[in-house]
C-alpha cells in the first residue's frame, strides 16, 4: 500500500476537519506541529511520528490531478492534503488512509489512491519499543546517515512535491545526498529528475529481482557505508539489465534550452520568454505555475516578478505546465548576476510518434522575439526519444539530438555580426553526428 495518501476536496479543510481526520488512530495517539505549524503529525504515545499532513494547497489550474495522479477530481479548483505515512511503523500507512478517507467524507471529496480510503479506527499494534526512533524532523526523509537522506516512495509518479522539496533543500543544507528510493515501475516527473540528476543524489530503483540500481545512469547499486554506491568490484560500475530494456514507443520531445538577462530594475516583468515560447509552440499561454508539484497558481508574470523580487539576491526555481492536448512544461531559475537578473528556462513539450513537430521556421521566429523583446542571450533546441506525457521512466533514454542554435544579437556582435541575432540550424533531431557540427559551431563562436 502507498505510503503517501492525498484527499481531494473542493472546501478547504478547516481545523475541526482535520482534527477529525486526524483521529483516526483513536484517544490514544496525540497530535503535534514541525515548521511553525505548517505540518501537522499524528504521533504514538511516546512521541514517535505516526503520520504527518501538509497544509491543504488550493490547486487552482486544470488537469494537475490526472497528470500527477491520473485522478479526475471534477471541475473548479480543489484542495489538495497530502498525508505522508511513516514506513517504520505497520499501522501508519493505513492510518493515513483513514486520516484521508475522514476528511473526503466530512467534505464530499475523493482520496488518492481510491483503495487507501477508509474511515476506521486503526488500533496501534506495532511494539514501538522495536522501532528505531526518527533521526530527522523532516517528514519526507526515511532513513538519515551521515552521508544520506533516504526518501521511500511508491506512487506510481514521483513528482517534485514541497516534500521532497523541502527534504532535497534539507540535505544540500546538511551537505548530504538525498537518495530517492522506489519501485521499479515508478516514474518520475521533468522536474524529480531535474533536481536527483547529478551526484551525490540518486533515484534508487528496488528491483525485486536484481537488487538496486540507478535509475537515471542504471549503474547496479547496493548499501555501503550508510549510502548507496555502485557495485564496482574490480572494473567499471555494472548496467542493471531492466535499465537497458528496449521501450521504442515512437514517442518524442522537443526541448528548447535558452538562458535571458534584464538590467536589474523596478519595471522589470518576469516570465515574458516563457510565455511568448508557449504561445508560439502550444497556442495558448501557460495555465499555471509553482515552486512545487502540483502546479497550484493561475499564470501570472506580475506574482511570479513578486516572489523573484522578494527572494533576491537568492535564486527562485519555479515551474509552468502548459494547457491543452500538448504536454508542456517548463522549468525556470531566476538568478541575480553582476549582468542582471537572468532566467533559465527548460521548455519540453511533448509528442506522439504520429504527430507533427512544430514547422522549421517557428523556432527561428520565437528565437526572433525572444531576442527583441525579452533579451535573449541563448536559445538551443533539440530533439529526443521519450515519453509524450513527459515522465521519466527507470530506463535508457537517448540523449537529445541537436536541431539549431541562436545566439541573442547582443551576444552575437562578440562574433563579429553586430546588429542581429545569430540563428544556425543544425539538423532535424534524427542524426546524432549532429553534435559534431554543433561542437565545431561552438569554437567557431568562441574564437570569433
């Protein structure tokens, strides 16, 4: 059974709800706060948490449910309460479920997954004095050494909540590795793996029959020294054979790469690249954005420039979803730099082996008013074989192919064409040599 269960109602849960949920365990469990209040766990006797609950997140943009959870949750906004189960304890993932169940009952919600709800009374069995007591007060965190943080999860899509969040933020804090274990039919959202890509962090595939194994380089892993690392023996790191298992769907995305910068003033407005990107790749702006999944804010660059404003001179990291029948997504971090204030942004949109890419001539035209009217300093777009939903699966993925490259004209004039944009088309994302030629494009720029 999951150990993650979210009810979705469309009233928000107020106190007396929650507190009526929360007695799902009966008289004899307590109820405590982490994060100024933030969180509320449902704790045994002797302190040990039980269950913790996020404050309910009103998801105001369509489709975040059945994206993230494949959940219709009707029409209008809904309230989504996440409750995070303690895998130490045998009790603690049904109690979850009745916490939930409680709540979607009292509200006239639904709960996810729909198999987890219940309303009973979960008796407390498990012989607590057997149990390791938590070494973290982060809720997301499993298992903590000096080394790692471990997150277990078994969602079927792992998508980059505020509790993962706020445990990878913990670790880098600590300067420990977060180690993200799961399934081995588990996904994870563009934005999961964006944040585990790179060590020390890692997703851990538990393979039932193979053991462990990385799940973004498929090196086979094993628990060494209070964190996982390769199984080297005496040669090079060894590919866990599910990792390089064929899964040719047809399926593409093309991904646009492109960095803007911006004087550093009052006036400045936020957002404006990626919103001129998704109107001229989707037809329509983005529905949402977040600085967590589920995408819960309508789009707005004025509440985005705020919250980049407010957290200056340090880094904001957010995210877009687009609207519509084509999956699209994008990443961006604000950064403060001696140049301005610049934005980086991953723009991946979705495609079905049967359908059509944008036409050749559009990317040169957003790459145009990018460059007049959003300062654009790069812009790199390729194409690569995976999933249209745009989810991450434990397996081999081809990296990226190159299909052109622009450089804003205030970068192109330091290569000798002031005045204009500088705009090469490289290939149409099928020929992997193409990143010879775009290599060669890259000294050629940086001697001139």
């Amino acid at each position: 059974m999951t150990k993650d269960v979210i009810a979705l109602t469309p009233r928000m849960p107020d106190t007396r709800t929650l507190l009526a949920g929360l007695y799902a365990g009966g008289p004899d469990l307590t109820v405590g706060t982490l994060a100024d209040g933030a969180v509320i766990q449902l704790r045994a006797s002797d302190g040990r948490p039980l269950v913790s609950v996020e404050a309910p997140v009103l998801v105001q943009v369509p489709g975040e449910t059945v994206r993230l959870l494949g959940h219709p949750a009707g029409d209008g906004p809904v309230w989504w309460t996440e409750a995070r189960a303690s895998t130490a304890v045998a009790e603690a993932g049904r109690l979850a479920g009745s916490f939930a169940g409680r709540v979607a009952t009292v509200l006239g919600g639904t709960v996810w997954p729909p198999e987890a709800a219940s309303t009973e009374v979960i008796p407390l069995t498990t012989d607590l004095s057997a149990v390791p007591v938590p070494a973290t007060d982060t809720p997301a965190v499993d298992v903590l050494t000096a080394s790692t943080a471990v997150v277990i999860q078994d969602r079927p899509l792992v998508p980059m909540t505020s509790w993962l969040s706020d445990a990878l933020r913990s670790a880098t804090g600590a300067d420990r590795a977060l180690h993200l274990v799961t399934p081995p039919d588990t996904r994870l959202t563009l934005p999961t793996r964006t944040a585990l890509h790179g060590l020390p962090n890692r997703w851990v595939v538990q393979d039932p029959r193979l053991g462990y194994y990385d799940g973004l380089s498929g090196a086979v892993l094993h628990w060494k020294n209070g964190t996982f690392a390769p199984v080297t023996g005496d040669g090079p790191a060894r590919l866990a054979p599910a990792f390089t298992a064929a899964d040719d769907s047809g399926d593409r995305q093309l991904v646009l790469t492109l960095r803007t910068r911006h004087p550093a003033d009052r006036e400045l407005v936020l957002g404006g690249a990626v919103e001129t990107a998704f109107r001229h790749l989707t037809g329509a702006p983005p529905a949402g954005w977040s600085t967590a999944e589920p995408v819960n804010l309508p789009w707005s660059t004025g509440r985005l420039t705020d919250l980049a404003r407010a957290r200056a001179p340090r880094s904001t990291w957010l995210i877009a979803v687009g609207q519509g029948e084509r999956p699209a997504l994008a990443t961006v971090r604000v950064l403060r730099t001696p140049a301005g204030v610049e934005e980086d942004i991953t723009l991946t949109l979705g495609h079905g082996g049967d359908e059509a890419l944008p036409p050749a001539g559009a990317v040169e035209e957003l790459a145009a008013e990018l460059d007049a009217g959003h300062g654009l300093v790069t812009l790199f777009t390729a194409l690569r074989a995976a999933r249209r939903d745009l989810t991450v699966p434990p397996r081999l993925e081809p990296p990226p192919i190159p299909m052109t490259f622009t450089l804003g004209h205030q970068e192109a004039a330091r290569t000798g064409h002031p005045g204009r944009a500088g705009h090469y088309p490289l290939g149409d994302g099928t020929d992997p040599s193409t990143w010879t030629a775009f290599r060669e494009l890259l000294r050629h720029l940086g001697q001139a």
